[in-house]
C-alpha cells in the first residue's frame, strides 16, 4: 500500500490539477473551505477532515479556490485506506442536558449537541449522527464583482477594460457577457500591453467570440489575473461585438 502526504497552496479563484492514482484522499488540514473532485466531475464543497473515496478511485485530483486569497491545504493520499479514530472538533460545541461528565457509551436518551453554526444532531447509545446540511451553499462557487464596464459596439481598435497600472496585487476576473454581430468576431486578451488585433497570437487570449449570426456568451468562473497585467477587448471591425464584465481587485 502507498501512502502520501502532500502540501498544496491553491491561487485565489484558480483551479489546480494533479495527476496522482490512489483510492482515498484525506484532506487534514485547510485553512478555507474549497472545492475537490476526481476525473472530469465539477469540484464540490470540502474542508479540513473531510475524505474523498470515490467507487473505483481516482487517477488525477482537482481542486478548486473559491476565495479573492490564497488556500493551503494538506492532503491524505493512498490506494488503501485512512482511518482516524480520534474524536475531535475545530469549533466550540456546547452539549446540553448532561451536568455531570459521562461516558458516551453511557448515555442511553439522546442528548442534543449544538455547534457554533447551530445545527442540530443527534446523540444517543454512543453513535453520533451526523447533521445534514448544504454547508456549500452558504459560499456559492460564482460571485459578481465589485468593479465593472460596458462596451458597446467595440471596433478594430483595443478597449482597456484593466488597467495594468491599477492591477497592484492581482485581479478576479468573475463574470463575462458578451456578444458578437452576425458574422464579426471579437477577443478579450490579458498582458502588460494591448494586443495588435483580435487575433494577435503574441498574446494571452481569454475568449473569443465569433459566429456566421448574432450571439450571446456567458461565462461565471473566476479568473486569476497576476498583478501587472491588463485586460483588452477589440473586434475584427467596427461594431464587432459589445461586453459587460465584472472582477475584483484583490
């Protein structure tokens, strides 16, 4: 059986994708929530003493940062198994209706254990049933920026929508929406200069949007832009394309 023990420090709002084969993957310690899956399924809410042991295993990891700062997690990885027998908790729990100390295997009535998020279980004869609750929900994967700009009808000529000058410690780029005029294409590109035209191949392209008819893009996941960096949109011609874009400065 092998056994690993691995330190990631995921980017803020960046997907990271190791190649590793193994049946469980333990996650020990994370200093924020993220998002892991295997294989190609969409990343899903996991914390520190959490597990993943899909049916089958896995042969590569995904992990996903949700957050506008850095994730640094500690990672369990075998093709056997992980078993942690202590009882132990990262939170304040307040056990009510026991005065006095007493030994779980003890205790025959269900007694009520409350955490600090308020949530509910359920205690009795020694098992612990563990709450049910879409935890996930309360820190959604997409989010709208605080910054953002519109333009219309952009033309050959590039649009700063990011200053480089302003990008002093890295950008999130969250939301994009877009469209193409019938038989136009337009570019959004990321680099320290603009670029020379819409399909400049010396610089870094985001998206693209092209069509023989008018229409619509939309796209939610977050992008990391590296401090310095600028964000440029141009057409093939006048009335290429319009945008409206959302990010964050971090």
């Amino acid at each position: 059986m092998s056994y690993q023990v691995r330190d990631y420090t995921l980017p803020p709002g960046q997907t990271v994708t190791i190649q590793i084969v193994g049946n469980e993957c333990a996650v020990y310690e994370a200093t924020k929530d993220f998002r892991l899956s295997h294989g190609h399924l969409d990343p899903e809410y996991i914390n520190g003493g959490m597990t993943l042991a899909p049916k089958g295993g896995f042969t590569q990891l995904v992990m996903l940062n949700p957050h506008d700062e850095p994730v640094t997690v500690k990672l369990g990885i075998t093709d056997g198994q992980i078993r942690d027998n202590r009882l132990s908790t990262s939170a304040p729990v307040q056990v009510s209706e026991i005065q006095t100390p007493v030994e779980i295997s003890k205790i025959n009535d269900p007694v009520k254990i409350v955490d600090e998020a308020g949530y509910l279980s359920s205690l009795s004869n020694g098992f612990y049933e563990v709450p049910h609750y879409e935890a996930w929900a309360k820190v959604p994967k997409h989010k709208i920026g605080t910054s953002f700009m519109y333009v219309q009808g952009v033309g050959s000529s590039p649009v700063t929508l990011i200053d480089p000058d302003a990008n002093n410690s890295g950008v999130i780029v969250r939301t994009v929406v877009a469209n193409n005029a019938a038989g136009n294409g337009a570019s959004i590109f990321a680099g320290t200069s603009a670029p020379a035209s819409w399909v400049d191949p010396t610089k870094r392209q985001l998206y693209n949007f092209y069509s023989s008819y008018t229409q619509c893009y939309n796209y939610c996941d977050p992008i990391h832009l590296p401090a310095g960096d600028g964000l440029y949109f141009l057409g093939n011609q006048g009335g290429s394309g319009s945008l409206s874009i959302t990010w964050d400065y971090l």
